[in-house]
C-alpha cells in the first residue's frame, strides 16, 4: 500500500505542471457537471424558493405520473422527439456515408476541395438563418415551393398552416445542416484504410460498387457504430434552436413539433421547476438506458468493440 502511495506521490510530482494545467478544467466540470447533481432531488418534490431545494414538499413521483397523465402533452412530445430523432439518425447515417463515399471517388483535387467545402458549410449556418430559409421556401404568398407547385398546375400549400408536413421538414433540415460534418468525420476514417486492399481488389476485378460495397463500407462499420451509438444516446433529446428557429412559436404546429425540450422551456414558465427537472430527468434516465443497450448489442455485432 505504501509503495502505491509512493509511486502516486511520485507521479504527481513528476508532472506537476501537467497536472496543474488541468485545475481550470477540473473546477468548471465540478462546478457545472456534478454540483448540479443537487438539483435532482427538486424532481421529486413542489418546489419553492423560500422553502430551497431540500425544504420543499416532498411529492414522490408525482411529477413523473403527471408528465403521462391526459392533461399532459407528455406522450405527445415523446412521440414527436423519437419519430424525429429516429428518422434523423437513420437519414443521417445513410447521406453522409454516402456524401463521403461520392467525395472520395473525386480524383481531381480542387473539385474534391469545392465539393468537401459546400457539403460542410450547412454546419456552419445558424437555425434561425435556416429558419429564414425555409420561410423563402414555404412561404404561401412568396414561398419557391408554391411557386413550383403552381408551375405544374397544382394548388399552393398553406404550407405554415399545415402541421403533418413539418415533422419531415425538421428531419431534412437537421439532416441537411449536419451531413456535412458527419461525412468529414467518415472521410477521415477512409483517409487511414489500407490502400493495398483495394488495389488488390481492382486487380481481382472487382468495379467500383463491388468495392465500395465489400470493403468500404464494412471498413466504415466502427465508425458507422461509434457515431450512431452517440446518436443513440441522444434520442429522447429534442434539438430546441432547431424547433424554435424553424417554427417558433407558431401555435398551428405546436402540437406536431414540440419536442421534449422546448416542452420542458414551455412548462417552467407554467409549471414550475420541479416539473422541468422530473422531465429533464426522464431524459437523461432513458438516453442512458438506451445507449447502455445499444452499446451491448454493437458488441455482439462488432466482436466485441462498443463505445465503452
């Protein structure tokens, strides 16, 4: 025991410096990640300020059963945050393979640049510019897509009264602004694949889908795994710039687009902390099962390699 409090000692000092650069660091995710770990007791109870966290009245579960009761929207806004997250993660698995198998076919080094550079720049666009976008797109009076709609001889769309349409229009959007950055990370996976493979299998005679379907994408599969699990960990969380930048509050598509987030900003105003916090709860609670199951299944999948 004495000799591995020697050697701890030891390592300490050795690299002080180090060690003392990471201080900063150590303080704000204390600060920010575990102290507020408090706060969860305040789900379980009716919170008030003058009574604090730990003074206020105790209510059990009371919050959670509420969340699902009828006068709710809970089960509404749960459906809504997976049936968009599922169908994002899924879009955004399959584009930005895709994107970044096109982009790596491209031998000419200043096209292969042009295209790397405009499937990148959505990341870097603001929801609410996005938001802009789509309003040009799906105005009634001025939208392009009544426009087309009108070329073709069909009647325009109140596109901004009609909720069914916005559920795929949020998915596109997100999986538009986000292709971009994945497919970057996937090129870089590929930029470190074993070349020789596929010239031995040009010389076998294998074409180009032969080798992208045979080596490329089952070389991709960590990868694909690794994203898709963080992903996975993230399901029952709505994004809430991208619900608010696009739709705002629009009270004609609340119903179809809110999302457990922007439910949770809505019901702090209404119902209080304790409401919010038992929500937020549920979310972290369900992402960390989720990914804990997703995880061990990727291992079966992937001989045994998962995310932890």
């Amino acid at each position: 025991m004495g000799s591995v409090v020697k050697g701890f000692l030891y390592e300490i000092t050795k690299n002080r410096i180090l060690y003392l650069m990471c201080v900063p660091a150590l303080i704000v995710l204390i600060m920010f990640s575990y102290i507020p770990f408090a706060g969860i007791w305040m789900a379980f109870t009716d919170f008030n300020v003058v009574d604090g966290i730990f003074g206020s009245e105790f209510v059990g579960l009371d919050n959670f059963k509420y969340f699902f009761s009828e006068n709710s929207m809970g089960w509404k806004v749960t459906y809504n945050t997976l049936y968009i997250n599922f169908f994002g993660l899924i879009l955004g698995i399959i584009i930005p393979v895709s994107i970044a198998i096109l982009i790596n076919e491209i031998r000419h080094k200043t096209y292969k640049k042009v295209a790397q550079s405009m499937m990148f720049f959505p990341y870097f666009i603001s929801w609410v510019v996005v938001g802009a976008i789509l309003y040009g797109i799906f105005s009634t009076d001025v939208g392009v897509a009544n426009h087309i709609l009108e070329f073709f001889g069909a009647e325009p769309i109140r596109w901004y009264s009609e909720p069914k349409y916005w559920k795929w229009i949020i998915i596109l959007s997100s999986v538009w602004k986000w292709s971009g950055y994945s497919s970057i990370i996937y090129m870089a996976a590929m930029s470190n694949f074993d070349g020789s493979l596929i010239e031995a299998a040009k010389v076998d005679g294998a074409n180009k889908l032969q080798r992208i379907f045979y080596l490329t994408v089952p070389m991709l599969k960590p990868t694909i795994i690794v994203l898709s699990l963080l992903s996975v960990g993230r399901i029952f969380y709505g994004d809430f710039g991208m619900i608010y930048g696009i739709v705002g509050n629009n009270p004609v598509l609340a119903e179809e687009v809110t999302v457990i987030d922007t439910y949770v900003y809505q019901s702090m105003r209404t119902l209080g902390f304790s409401y919010s916090t038992a929500i937020g709860l549920f979310q972290s609670l369900m992402g960390l099962i989720l990914i804990t199951a997703a995880n061990q299944s990727a291992k079966k999948i992937n001989d045994g390699e998962g995310l932890f």
